[in-house]
C-alpha cells in the first residue's frame, strides 16, 4: 500500500466549528486544508505554499501538533500520513484552485461527510485531548 504524505492546517473557530474543504476531483469527501509535501521543501513551507494555493490565505502561528495515518479519501488502496498543524488564517479563505468548497464543520454535522482519517483518527485525538470541545462519539 503507497503512503501519500501531507501537511494539514487545524483551524478552529470559536464556535468550535472546524474549517474543511471538498475537492472539485477525487473525492467528495472533507478534508483539511492543505496538501503534498514538494521535494525538497519542509513542512510548514508546504503547508503555507498549498495555503496561498488552495485558500488564498496566509498562515500565521503555526504549531505541529501530530502525525495521523489511515486509509486516504477516495483511495482505499493507499495510506494518507498527515501532519497536522494549528494555526490562524491573516485572510478569510476562499476555495481556490482545486478546492470546490469550503465548510465549517462542526460536532451537529454528518460525520459520513469525512474523509476516513479525520472520521476515525484526528478529530477523536483532538476531541481526546480537549483540543476540541466536541462530545466524544
């Protein structure tokens, strides 16, 4: 099983609501924002690069805060390897490039809506570790 490895952005309002995306292409499913590592290029340049790409937004504050693995959206064949990091927004995102949609996601929302490694390993960490004031299950 190849592993695609990426760099997410946690931003959370305070409202508690979580800001995803839904891609034009591959899946219909929420992801964070963010994307693929480049050769060469550390995590937090990919992260504020796929940012101004996907958001049209820049990154401030930026603080790693864990490695999750599970089954990629739209490709039960490979693994997807994310490291997430939380932060600000200085812009209010716009999808951009290959983004369709971006959703404020929050503990009321459909939980089929997730792509698996959120569904099944970041949000029940952060919920876990109080990083989100969602209730467990």
């Amino acid at each position: 099983m190849s592993e695609i490895h990426k760099c997410g952005l946690l931003v959370v309002r305070d409202d508690g609501c979580v800001l995803l995306c839904r891609k034009k292409r591959g899946t219909r499913l929420l992801i964070l924002p963010g994307g693929k590592l480049e050769p060469g290029e550390t995590q937090e340049q990919c992260l504020r690069r796929e940012l101004r790409e996907e958001l049209s937004a820049e990154a401030g504050d930026l603080r790693h805060i864990g490695t999750y693995t599970d089954v990629a959206a739209g490709d039960p064949a490979r693994t997807v390897r994310i490291e997430l990091y939380c932060g600000t927004l200085a812009q209010e995102p716009v999808a951009s490039s290959e983004i369709d949609e971006l959703v404020w996601f929050g503990p009321q929302d459909d939980p089929g809506q997730l792509a698996p490694s959120l569904r099944n390993r970041v949000f029940p960490d952060l919920i876990r570790r109080g990083m989100l004031s969602w209730p467990s299950g």
